[in-house]
C-alpha cells in the first residue's frame, strides 16, 4: 500500500492502477491513475469510498490491514461512479453489518449498480447533516454535477479535512508523484477539462461553499493529497471553473492528412512566436492526445484551428476535437480557422458552425483556404491572421 498517513486516526487505504490502458476507456494514463479511499478510526468506523473493481483485492487488503481487526460501522458513499464505487458488492460481501451513507441520489442510484434490498442498511444524508465517529464528525455538503448528480463532498471538523471527490482529483499514480518533477498543474488541468469541465457553474458553487470552510487538508479520490498552503490549487479550481484563460497564449490545434496542413500549422506557429506571443502551443490532433489538446484550448485564450477538407467534410480528427470542445462547453475564447481543400473546401464551414453554437466566442474575420500545397499567398494570410489574433 502507498504509505501515506494523513493522521492517526485517518488513514489512506487507496490503490494505484499503473496497468490501465486507458482511464474512462478514453484517457491516457501514462503515469497510471490512484483511486483514493480513506478510513476515519474513531470510536466509530468510518471507510470513505472504495475502489474500481480492476483493483477490489488490494483495496480490501489495505483496508483490513489499517481496520486491525476492527469492523467498519460506515461507508460513505461520496460518488458512486465505478472506478471509486466499483468494489462496494464485494466490500458488503466482507463486512455486511456496515451502514451506507449516501444522499437520496446515491440511494435512487445505488442498485442500478448493484441490485438488493438496502432497507434498514442506509443513513441519508443532505446538505448540512451530520455523522458523528467519536472525536471526529463528518459534515456533508452536496456538490451536484461535480462530475455525476450524486456526489457529495464531507468535511471533517476536528482535523480541518475536506473529502473532495473528484474535485482537485489528477491523473497519475501516488508511486509515480515522487519522480513527477513538472507538479500539480498540467495532470490536474487534464483531468479537470476533461472529466469536470462541463461543470464550471457547479464547480463554482462548491468553491463558494468551501470558502466558507476552515480547510487544511484536501483528500480528493485521485492523485496527491493536498496540504500546506492550499490557496494555489483553488485559486487554478476559481480560474478553471470561471473557464477564464489562465495563461496568455495560442494553441495551434490542426489535422492534416498528408502533410500540408501541418506544414502550415507550423509556420502559423513560428509566424505568432516571431510577433511576439508568449506562448504558442501546438496539437497535432491526429497523433497527439486530444485531451492535452482540450487542456491547452482551455489554458489559453486564442486558438488557431487548421483543418483538412475530407470527403466534403471536417477531416475526422478535427471533428472530434471540435465535439469534446462543444461538450466541455468551450466559451470566452478567440479562434482563427485555417482550412486545406484541393476542390470543395468545407472544413472552416463546419468548423464555423460548431464554434457559433458555442458562447462567446470570437471568429476573426480572416478566414484562409489553403488549396494543396502551402504557397506565399498562403503564408501572407497567415501574417494577417497572427496580426488579428494577437490583437483583441
Ligand atoms: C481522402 C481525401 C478526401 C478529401 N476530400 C476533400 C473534399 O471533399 N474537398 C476538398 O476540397 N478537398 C478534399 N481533400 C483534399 C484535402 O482536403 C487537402 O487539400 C489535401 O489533403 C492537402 O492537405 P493536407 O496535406 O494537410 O491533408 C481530400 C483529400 C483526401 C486525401
Ligand atoms: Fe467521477
Ligand atoms: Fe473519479
């Protein structure tokens, strides 16, 4: 087990996944992912969330050794999504006599995961109730569409602890954070873009209620658990959730089926960098991860979109990128279109029709087609568009 000790009465019982190929079958998890779950050992006994079920045998393992011998009274159910909620079958199994507590989400939910009769086994709770464990007591406070409808975060008083859920969750494994030398931000923006980003207007009201809160210690159901000062973490979660840009900067986001576009995507980047820009980004979104690429869009307030026509369409690539940026609710942003096409161009028709269905996005007015090769007049209209860009 991960050898991380909160404190002496709360104890981590999580596991690493390093093996799993991709996390919710669509992400890249080079560093693997941890799902987290704690023990609160008081005069009562309480097990904060499971696991996936990929990993049930060693949760189980962790949580027996820290219980010693001791039987859960509670499992709080804080999201009952699989990869936290996936082992509670087999943890019922082992100790039955244990008390769910959950809010009359988790209750409606729960047996569509796992069918049985729950009467007389479950404690619901809504904003603002109480569980008391001994010295220490959990205060819940719901946190709807941080990431599903049922989740729920508790904070614990006596210790200052705040049990986030997903919320201020990374990418990685904990066995991999010793060796990740490039820190919290980059994995922890992947993983809120792309598991939470939808969600800003929730997040925000979470946010608000944990100000609220004298916090010390956050203990979110993946990656590292938060301590020290933690004002950095949610001034990114303010920035994120307000999907304000974080940094100044362009993200050249292109698909390219034999070359050309690409051609043309780098030298839109090294035109920008010349004329100043600060940052310039670049994705190749046939080859590189798309959810670094929906990060970066989201980093950055300006975005150059470069794509190939393909059978009188967006080239496939790009329709995906463009899709996960309608779904994560992309806003407050400007874009310049670039499309390639050698008899129909249609790829910044269809690329204009997403953005416009977005909020508050800016077109500028430029809009280039490339028509096979990258020629001068090409290279002309991308100075003209640098100068747009990079001008509001
Ligand atoms: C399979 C395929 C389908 C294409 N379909 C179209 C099309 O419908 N309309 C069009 O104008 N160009 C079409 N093109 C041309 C490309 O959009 C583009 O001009 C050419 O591939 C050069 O850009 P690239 O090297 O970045 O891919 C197609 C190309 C390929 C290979
Ligand atoms: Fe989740
Ligand atoms: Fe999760």
């Amino acid at each position: 087990m991960t050898d991380i000790r909160i404190s002496d009465s709360v104890r981590y019982v999580g596991v690493d996944d390093t093996t799993i190929d991709l996390f919710e079958s669509q992400y890249v998890v080079p560093e693997g992912v941890s799902y987290n779950a704690y023990v609160i050992l008081d005069e009562k006994v309480a097990v904060l969330d499971t696991s996936d079920r990929r990993t049930a045998a060693e949760w189980l393992e962790n949580l027996e050794q820290v219980l010693a011998g001791r039987k859960p009274d509670y499992l709080v159910i804080h999201h009952l999504e699989p990869d936290h909620a996936g082992s509670i079958g087999l943890f019922l199994e082992k100790y039955p006599d244990t008390t769910l507590v959950g809010n009359a989400k988790t209750f409606q939910m729960l047996p569509k995961f796992f069918p049985g009769d729950y009467t007389g086994r479950t404690v619901t709770v809504k904003e603002g109730d109480t569980l008391s464990l001994g010295s220490h007591t959990l205060t819940f406070v719901m946190a709807p569409m941080v990431h599903w409808p049922e989740v729920m975060v508790s904070y614990e008083s006596s210790e200052k602890i705040l049990f986030s859920a997903d919320g201020f969750g990374k990418f990685g494994a904990l066995c991999k954070e010793a060796e990740n030398e490039e820190g919290w931000d980059c994995e922890a923006r992947r993983y809120y873009f792309n598991i939470v980003g939808k969600y800003g207007g929730q997040v925000q009201a979470l946010l608000k209620k944990a100000a609220a809160l004298d916090i010390r210690t956050i203990c979110p159901l993946h990656g590292p658990i938060l301590t020290g000062d933690l004002s950095h973490y949610l001034h990114q979660y303010d920035i994120w959730s307000r999907y304000e840009p974080e940094d100044e900067g362009v993200l050249v986001a292109y698909a390219s089926i034999h070359g050309n576009t690409a051609k043309a995507a780098r030298i839109m980047a090294e035109i920008l960098q010349k004329k100043g820009c600060p940052k310039v980004a670049m994705a190749d979104l046939c080859r590189d991860d798309q959810a670094e690429a929906v990060e970066d869009a989201f980093r950055y307030g300006k975005m150059v979109a470069m794509s190939s026509t393909y059978d009188a369409g967006l080239f496939p690539a790009m329709d995906h990128f463009m899709a996960h940026l309608r779904d994560k609710t992309y806003r407050n942003r400007t874009v310049a279109l670039i499309e390639n096409g050698s008899w129909a161009p249609a790829a910044a028709r269809i690329m204009r029709g997403y953005l416009e269905a977005m909020k508050n996005i800016t077109i500028c007015p430029t809009v280039h087609t490339i028509q096979g090769a990258v020629k001068d007049v090409d290279i002309a209209a991308m100075e003209k568009i640098a100068d747009e860009l990079l001008a509001n």
